[in-house]
C-alpha cells in the first residue's frame, strides 16, 4: 500500500489523507500489508525511506522494508516503541535500534550500486555478488533463475521496466544509472537487517565551528607561507577528507553494525578551499605590486639594468661580493670650473642645479642604453656594456657623450647656470661585479680602462664642451668619424702614454662648440688615478 495526497507533518510521521491498498483478496492472502512510499529529495536522489506512515484514521503503516527485515529477524513490530529520535523493534536475534527523523524515516545506508539491466545478466543471474540480484519475473516463473537462489532470502516483487515510466530513481552511489524501486526497497531492508544506518549528528553550530577552524587554519598557512601554504592546506584537507571516509569504511566493514554510522561532513568545509584561493589571489598580487614598486624605487638609486641584475641575483641565491670580466666603454663627466660656480651659492641652489642638469643628461643615457654607475659629486660615471651585454658600446658612449654636450649648451645659452662639462671615454676590460662588504656594497667596475676614461677628463684634455677619447675607443667609431689628435697622456700604471682624441663629429652628430687643435700635443700631464 501507499499514502498520496498532501501529508502533513505528525510526531515523528506522516499523515497521509488517502491511502491505497492492495485488493482484497491480495490483502486477505498477505502476511501483512506494508507502505512502499519513495521520495526523492530536492536534487532527485533517493536517501531517505519512510519507517512509518498514518492514514486519516490514524491507522499506522510500517514500511515494506522494515516489515521484511522484522519478519528476518523475528522481530515484533507490535511491540515495537519510539523513544525520541530513536525507534527500536525488539528481535531475539537481536534488537534493531533505528534512527527516525521527524517525518518518520530514516536514511538508507545503500550496501550495492544499482544493478546491471536484465538483460545483460539474464543468461547468469545473480553471478556477481557486489550487486543485488535483481531478475526478470518471467525468468523466475519459466525456472532461467535456478530456483535455490530463492528459499531462505527476502523477496521484493515491484514493477520497474515494464510501464512506460520506469520506476528507477538516482542514488548517492548510482554512477551513471539508476536504481529500481525494489532495489531501493532491498537496500533499506540490508540497512535494518545489518544494523547500519548512515546519520548526520554534526549540528548547524558545530558545522560552522569547524568550516570557521578549516578556514582560519588553511588561512593562517596561506599567510605564512604564500602558495607552499596554500599547498600544505590542501594537503591537510585532503587527509582529513581521506581519513573521514577511511573511519566510515572502517565502520561498516563487519557483517552488523553497531547502529547509527556518522557520515563526515566533509562538504561543508570544501568552500574554505575558495578563501584559501581568494587570499592567495590577493596576496600574490599584492606582492606584484610591492615588487614592482620595490623595483621602481630601487631604479632611481640604481639603473634599471643594475635594478635587475641585483633582484635576478637576489632570488637566485647568487648575490655575493665578486665580479667577472668584461670588455666595457666607460664615460667620465667632469663639471669645468663648479668652484667657481658654487661660490656665492647656497648648498640647496648648488644642488639643485646639479640635479637639473643630471637628471636632463641621464634621460640621454637611458635613449643610448647606457648605465649611470655612480655620482661623484660634479662627477657621472657611466657604463656601456655592464651589467648587460651591449654591442656598438664605444659608438653608443661617443654618440651619448655628443647629445649631452648639445643639451648642456642649449640649457645654458637659455638662461641657465654657466656650467659645462668634459667627457672621457675608453673602451677595454674590466672586472664588474659587486664591491664591499656583504652588508653593504655596490655594483661597479675596475681596472685600468677607467682610470684612463677618468683622466681624459682633465681639463687640459677633454676641454670646455668637449668630447675626448682613447684609441681604443676611436678603433670602434667606424670611418665617419671627425677626431683632432690630441697627443698622448700618462695614467697612473702604465708606462707609455695613452693617445687621445678630440671627438668633432660622429655621423651626423656634431659637438656644439669644437674646440680647435692644441697648439702643442700633450706630450707630458699629471698623473691621475681613478677614484
């Protein structure tokens, strides 16, 4: 029999206000009459059996599967008794104690999977013991099931292919089928018969307690630890979620239950993956931006080319005091006469106009892909070809050295200070690397290609508006160049003197205001180091 119509809610049932019955003559024949009422939830899975339902009378019907599991075990449904949430049936063969919920059911613990269709196991029926035996009914009455799978075992007669809407429903373990009514039936009965019922204890407040502590943890590693963080909280949940059904198998491994099985809550603490992920997301982000801007304030104190070279090294494990060698162009600037200029001047206006004037010079560099290594006071230092590779240095440094000196002379016949420099430049090796101590040190190069590019800068070589080179240099300019020998010069280190030039032009770039040749080639002049 079954309840239809719009139940309403009872004491721990379901009041039905139609019940239909089997036909009188079934119903006098049978051992007793039972309810075989299947209600999916919302998402269309079956895990929930009515225990009990009323008609409007008031009359009690128990369910088909508890009055068969009863009848299997010698229980006494007459004397069976509610007690809370919990209904026991007494059994010589031992008391079934069963979880019920307030509309009279309990939840199917389901021991199989939904069973292969009949006709893919007609000619060997029941052969596989991992799955209901479920048969054709014209099989059993034309003896194709062999007739000893039948005495002793409980068996549920329904319809499930035979009318135009099967009655086949989704389960929690129902995979990419559907399970026949009678298999919903023999699950619930296998449920009272094996003494296992899957339940839900965890209250909403303990549910939230753990999700909070879930979260809070996995947030606390993703803090700690960035994306390593992120992946030990996982880790974690995962365990957790292994060892929750681990605990579940291991509870309904024997042959009786012990009563109610807790099923883990496990989906409840999945979204903390999704604020692991949110925070992970900002903090990545975040870092990029710190990053980044750690870069760009780190460029104006550095080049960017040495900015990088330095976090390059840093995240690799490689920054440390030493250096390699390298062929490289090395620019001097030397301010003429800034005594004289800064005298009369306060500190903050002399600063000033040094600032202005760098800061035009260093836009030039950063066109000609040079690298500013250091101020000295009046002075630049730049580099071509250090910390990165550079080809066409000596032309790019010449070239650089000529638009500076145009710049420099445009800003002063506008009304600027009266300052001018003198460029040196020499191309040759060097050491370049890190130099200092381990707290505290600097990108820079050494070795006597830059002492020369630094004594080039006297005032009696590289004059007032003037660009002077080596011969190192002057061999790497190419054949459109315009040079005024300017004799040779001792450095400091060497014994013979270096030959020098005085860079007029160099393809279409012009010094503003050339200096002519010098009366008397500099054949003697003091002897300057590099500092």
């Amino acid at each position: 029999m079954q309840g239809s119509g719009t139940a309403t809610l009872g004491d721990h049932t379901e009041r039905y206000p139609i019940v239909q019955l089997p036909i009188p003559i079934l119903r006098e024949a049978a051992a007793g009459v039972a309810a075989v009422n299947v209600y999916p939830d919302p998402d269309g899975r079956v895990r929930y059996t009515q225990l009990l339902i009323q008609g409007p009378d008031g009359t009690t019907y128990y369910s088909l599967p508890l009055v068969t599991a009863a009848r299997k075990v010698r229980g006494d449904l007459g004397r069976a008794e509610r007690v809370g949430d919990i209904f026991t049936v007494p059994a010589p063969l031992g008391d079934r104690v069963i979880p019920i919920d307030r509309r009279g059911g309990m939840t199917v613990y389901y021991a199989a999977p939904p069973s292969k269709p009949t006709s893919e196991t007609a000619a060997n029926p029941c052969a596989d013991s991992s799955y209901f035996c479920v048969v054709s009914m014209k099989d059993v009455i034309n003896s194709i099931v062999p007739r000893e799978l039948i005495p002793g075992r409980a068996i549920f007669i329904g319809a499930h292919s035979l009318s135009a809407v099967p009655d086949d429903y989704p389960v929690p373990n129902s995979g990419g089928r559907k399970m026949y009514g009678v298999e919903i039936w023999a699950n619930a009965a296998q449920s009272i018969l094996t003494n296992r019922y899957p339940v839900l204890r965890q209250s909403d407040a303990a549910t939230l307690a753990q999700l909070l502590v879930v979260t809070l943890a996995g947030l606390l590693l993703v803090l700690r630890w960035r994306l390593y963080g992120f992946l030990g909280a996982l880790a974690l949940l995962v365990a957790y979620v292994f060892g929750a059904y681990v605990l579940f198998s291991l509870q309904t491994q024997a042959p009786i239950g012990s009563g109610p099985v807790e099923v883990p809550s496990i989906a409840y603490v999945i979204p903390a993956v999704f604020w692991w992920i949110i925070l992970l997301g900002y903090m990545l982000v975040e870092e990029q931006i710190t990053v980044a801007r750690t870069r760009n304030t780190f460029g104006r104190f550095v080049t960017p080319s040495v900015a990088r070279t330095i976090i390059d090294r840093e995240e690799a494990g490689k920054l440390a005091l030493g250096g390699e060698e390298k062929r490289v162009t090395v620019l001097f600037g030397d301010i003429r006469g800034f005594t004289t200029i800064s005298e009369g001047l306060t500190p903050g206006i002399v600063l000033g106009h040094l600032n202005r004037y760098f800061d035009g010079m260093v836009d030039i560099v950063n066109r000609y892909e040079g690298t500013v290594n250091k101020y000295n006071g009046d002075n630049i230092m730049i580099l071509w070809g250090a910390p990165l590779e550079e080809k066409d240095q000596a032309r790019k440094a010449v070239e650089c050295a000529l638009e500076m000196q145009r710049w420099i002379v445009s800003e002063r016949e506008k009304g600027g200070p009266d300052v001018s420099f003198g460029f040196g430049i020499n191309t040759g090796p060097v050491v370049a690397g890190f130099l200092g101590a381990k707290g505290r040190m600097e990108y820079t190069v050494i070795g006597d290609t830059a002492n020369v590019a630094s004594r080039l800068t006297s005032a009696d070589i590289a004059r007032r508006d003037q660009v002077a080179v080596s011969g190192e240099t002057l061999g790497e300019l190419g054949d459109d160049v315009e040079a005024v020998d300017l004799g040779a010069v001792l450095v400091k280190g060497r014994t013979e003197p270096v030959p020098c030039w005085q860079i007029n032009r160099l393809g279409q770039l012009t010094t503003p205001k050339p200096a002519p040749a010098p009366d008397v080639p500099i054949g003697r002049a003091a002897v300057a180091g590099y500092h």
